[in-house]
C-alpha cells in the first residue's frame, strides 16, 4: 500500500521535509516512489509546495496520506481553471 508522507531531510535543528509518495512499511528516510512536494516550518510562515495535480492522481492509484500531510493538502488553494481568451 502506497502513502504520502513526510521525508526529513535538512541539518540538526533546523529540519525541512519533502513531501513523498513511498510503500507504507518503507523506513521514514527511505528509497521513495516520487517527491511530490516540499514543507520547510522553520520559515515565518511555513512554506509548503506541492504539485495538486501528482497528489490528486497518487490518491486516486490509492495512496493514503498521513494525518499531517492531510492539513498541508488542506491548507494549499485549489488551481483554478484558466479563463480562455475569447476570439
């Protein structure tokens, strides 16, 4: 089973994640499937980056995210559809 997750990455008090798509069981820091998105909470305010449409496209193969990348998914505005210029 597939999750999206946290990866720490970073120096000793002073951590930022990647956001990754990994097999359940797989160590914290471990091989991963595809990075999706970045979070660094050390920055005023938090600065998260994530590609929506990976996310939505993981999730419908079935991948479960993790109660934290839950919030982050939530907290991220939804793209909006490009207005066609009319001819």
């Amino acid at each position: 089973m597939l999750a999206i997750r946290l990866m720490r990455m970073g120096a000793k008090k002073k951590p930022s994640y990647r956001i990754v798509v990994k097999e359940k069981l797989s160590k914290r820091d471990g091989a991963y499937v595809e990075n999706i998105g970045f979070y660094d909470p050390t920055r005023n305010p938090a600065e998260v980056r994530l590609d929506m449409e990976r996310v939505d496209y993981w999730m419908s193969k079935g991948a479960q995210p993790t109660d934290t990348v839950k919030q982050l998914i939530r907290k991220q505005p939804k793209p909006q559809p490009e207005a066609q210029p009319e001819a």
